[in-house]
C-alpha cells in the first residue's frame, strides 16, 4: 500500500486542481489555460487511481466513492472543453 502521506498530498492537488478548472469556466476560459489544469488534473487522478488499484473493492471502501466522483467532475470538465 502506497504512503498515505503520499496519497494525501495528490488527492489534494487533484482537488485543487478540478477547484481551478472550474473556477477557470466560471470565468469564461475556454482556452489553453483550462487545457493545461484539466490535463494536469487528470494527470494526478490517473496517478491516484494507479497507486490505489483500479478496480479493487477494498480501494472504493477506502475512498468512499470519492475518487469515482472527481473521475466524473473531470470527465465533464473535458467533454465541455471538447465542444468548445
């Protein structure tokens, strides 16, 4: 099991991360500004979701459903810059 420290420390930056995005779209930005924190986004989730391990029942208890949620904020922070 990874460092919870560890974990801790990208779960946070994933959020800060999603916070920025769509603090970015409430603001207009629909450009490479949103791109670059979306990608960097789903960057550590990636991350997260690897270091957990995809698909494991214990990880989704442990989580709380949390990490599926910022999955789907960041799946529809990309379909809106995809159609923009």
């Amino acid at each position: 099991m990874p460092d919870p420290a560890y974990l801790a420390q990208l779960s946070s930056a994933m959020q800060a991360a999603v916070r920025e995005a769509q603090g970015l779209v409430d603001e207009g930005e629909l450009g490479a500004p949103l791109a670059t924190v979306v990608r960097h986004a789903r960057d550590l989730h990636d991350i997260l979701v690897e270091e957990l391990g995809v698909g494991s029942r214990s990880v989704e208890d442990h989580t709380g459903g949390a990490l599926a949620t910022m999955g789907e904020r960041l799946r529809a922070l990309e379909r809106y810059l995809g159609a923009h």
